[in-house]
C-alpha cells in the first residue's frame, strides 16, 4: 500500500485507520487523504513570481557580502590583529 518512506507512509496509515474506525461505527462515509510532499503550483505565472523573488533575494545578498568582509578586514587591519 506504501512504500517504506514515513512521508508516504504516515497519510495512508491514517487514511485506513479513520476509514477502519468510520466502519466500526457503521457509517458508510470515507476519508480520502493524500501526501504531497512539496508544494507545486499550476499556474507558471506565480512559479516566475516565486523565482523572480529568489533571484532578487540572492542578488542582494551576493551584493552585499563582499563588502562586508571588506570592512572585517580593514578593521582588523587598523587595529593590527595580525
């Protein structure tokens, strides 16, 4: 029914439990459950969003790294850790 990985695996035990307990209590509805375990989108307009708002996160963060070890190092210097 599963394969031997918890993520697929959890949902379907809670999937036959819930039903097993329904029929216990002789009820004739079912509980459908499914595992996704990442988030897709079907529309590409907000997958472009998405990747467009990473890229501008990344692109920031490049930018202001280099200088941040500048300044470390330059301070380093005029104290003579060294």
């Amino acid at each position: 029914m599963c394969s031997a990985e918890p993520i697929n695996c959890f949902p379907m035990l809670v999937n036959i439990l819930s039903n097993t307990f329904l029929r216990l209590f002789n009820s004739t509805a079912h509980i459908r459950i499914w595992s996704e375990p990442f988030y897709s989108t079907q529309s590409p307009e907000i997958e472009s969003g998405i990747f467009f708002i990473c890229l501008s996160y990344m692109l920031t963060l490049a930018a202001g790294l280099p200088p941040h070890f500048a300044v470390s190092s330059m301070e380093d210097y005029k104290v003579k850790s060294m």
